[in-house]
C-alpha cells in the first residue's frame, strides 16, 4: 500500500523563533539542486507544535514565525496551511 505521507515529502529543519530571518536565509544559501529550500516564506503544509509556549517572551516571535511560514488560501493557493498547537494552561 502505498504511505500516506512519503518520507521524500517531510523534511526537518532549523528554525528559530529568535533568529526566523537568519535560518530562512541560510537555508536558502544552503539550496542546492539537489535539495529544494523548504524554508521559504508561505510554503508550509502543515505546522504542528506542542507544548511551544514556555516563556511569555516567545509568543510574539513563534506569531511571527506562524504568520511567514503559512500559506495563506487565496486565488494562487488553493489550500491554506493547517495548524494544530497544543498549549498546556
């Protein structure tokens, strides 16, 4: 049968919430033709997070983060990004 996500889709990366601009900017220097930029802005799938939010300071900069890499659904995407974040209250 086939899988329902093929390992050559999911991909692992860097990413800083404190340093976004810097690690999107390496992984595009970093490209290769061999291996496309899976870091570029409004490209993600899916983002899922859990338990991300240990110190107050980080929200604003994991908002940030959530709002670049997103996808957005409009006339160009047919699909916007889906996230799930599990916070612990």
């Amino acid at each position: 049968s086939k899988p329902v996500c093929p390992e050559e889709s999911v991909s692992v990366r860097r990413l800083r919430w404190d340093c976004l601009q810097e690690d999107v900017l390496a992984a595009a220097a970093n490209n290769s033709s061999a291996q496309e930029n899976d870091l570029k802005p409004n490209s993600f799938d899916t983002i899922v997070g859990t338990d991300v939010v240990f110190s107050p300071s980080l929200v604003c900069p994991l908002l940030e983060t959530i709002k670049l890499m997103a996808r957005k659904k409009d006339v160009e995407s047919t699909k916007a990004t889906r996230i799930y974040l599990c916070l612990q209250v």
